[in-house]
C-alpha cells in the first residue's frame, strides 16, 4: 500500500465519519465540522490522485470540493445574520 492510498484512506474515514455523524444526529448539515470532515476528505481524495489518476474520480472530488466551500460560505454568513 502506497502513501498515496493511506491518504486516500483517511479522506473515505472523514467523509464516512461526516455521514455517520448526520445520521446519527451528533452533526447537521450546515455545521461547520460537517463541512469541515467533507473538505478534509475530498482533499485527501484528491491527495490521493496523484499516485493513480482516474478523472471521474478527480471530477466528483473536484465538485464535492466546491459544493462543500459553497456550503461553509452560506452557513457562515447564515450565522452572521443571526447574531
């Protein structure tokens, strides 16, 4: 196993644990350590890719990515307004 997959291991542990923890209502999805775990994890992914490319993978990555700062943006200025 290379570095590059043990990487890759961590970012599938974040987005998993982000998922797990929605699920079992300890996170929501606009909390920032949700969105946090989701960054994490597709940036490692995207780590990942450098050892073994595959596009669709860098594609969905690469989305998830900018959804998951689309996602911060919002539930900070969401908090700023409320305050």
């Amino acid at each position: 196993m290379s570095l590059y997959d043990i990487v890759g291991l961590f970012g599938v542990a974040a987005y998993i644990g982000a998922y797990a923890l929605l699920q079992v209502d300890r996170l929501r999805s606009d909390d920032l350590r949700y969105l946090a775990l989701n960054g994490v994890g597709s940036g490692l992914i995207l780590v990942s890719l450098l050892g073994s490319f595959n596009l669709p993978s860098f594609v969905t990555q690469t989305l998830w990515l900018g959804f998951t700062i689309v996602g911060a943006f919002r539930a900070l200025a969401k908090r700023r307004a409320a305050s």
